[in-house]
C-alpha cells in the first residue's frame, strides 16, 4: 500500500501506474457493479457526472503522486490520466486472464504511450533553439551578440 514514505522514494510513473492498479483491486469484488456504474453514467444525461467523477479520480492520483502543478501542465495530466485509467478500466472489465495480466500489459503500455508523447514535447520544446525565431534575428541585428 501506498505510505508517504513508500511513495517518496518512487518515480512519478510508478506511482500513477500503481494507484491505477490499486483502485482496480479496491473494486475487483464489485467488478460487475462497476460495469453497471459505468453503463449508467454512460446515459446522455449523466455524462457531465461522469466526467466530473473522471476528472475528481485523476486529480485524486496526482496529488496523492505528489504532483503540484498549477499551470495548464495541471490540466493536461489531469486529461490524459483521465483516458488512460478510462481506458484501462474498460479492458479490465473484460479480463478473464489470471491476476489481470492483460490489463496490467494494456496499462503498461499506455502508460509507455504517454511516456512517448512527454518526450517528445520536452524534444520540441529544448530544441526551440534551434527553431527561427524573428524575434531573435531582429534583436541579434540590434544587439549583436560579444
């Protein structure tokens, strides 16, 4: 289980990856209740419920994680943990596998997903050096640079 301590000393992806895990074992002896939760919560008149419970979920793991961001970083974690955990608790529903060894597979890779996509950003966004800026140009024209 997660403790303040065990939590300190883990890398943010494994503490999201193993929060997701733990609240699908948290609800694995209601795993049909679940099903019938989220066809209920699926209804055009419940969806705004449903994200708002979606995005009450995630927020939870990311502070729990440890995250403090304020930023629109703050958003866009809350969104994508969002999809990943929806959709990992979909496949869950069906995973007949022992010990959910598919769903654990599914999660990973999302998760690795993710981790593609943050790579890149930071790519783009360390290389914006290397980008033409006119900004840049007009300024080394007016200040040369020594």
């Amino acid at each position: 289980h997660f403790t303040p301590e065990r939590l300190a000393g883990m890398k943010f992806r494994d503490k999201i990856r193993g929060l997701v895990w733990r609240r699908l074992e948290i609800m694995g002896p209601a795993r049909e209740a679940v099903r019938g939760a989220l066809g209920i919560l699926s209804m055009p008149q419940n969806v705004p419920l449903g994200l708002r419970i979606s995005w009450r979920t995630a927020d939870l793991m990311w502070r729990i994680a440890g995250d403090t961001s304020t930023d629109f970083n703050h958003y866009t974690k809350r969104m994508t943990l969002g999809a990943v955990y929806a959709s990992t608790l979909l496949a869950w529903l069906d995973d007949r596998s022992e010990d959910w060894s598919e769903t654990a597979a599914f999660l990973d890779r999302r998760i690795d997903d993710v981790m593609k996509i943050e790579k890149l950003k930071a790519e783009w966004r360390g290389s914006s050096e290397r980008r033409f800026s006119p900004t840049r140009f007009f300024g080394r024209l007016r200040y040369p640079p020594r």
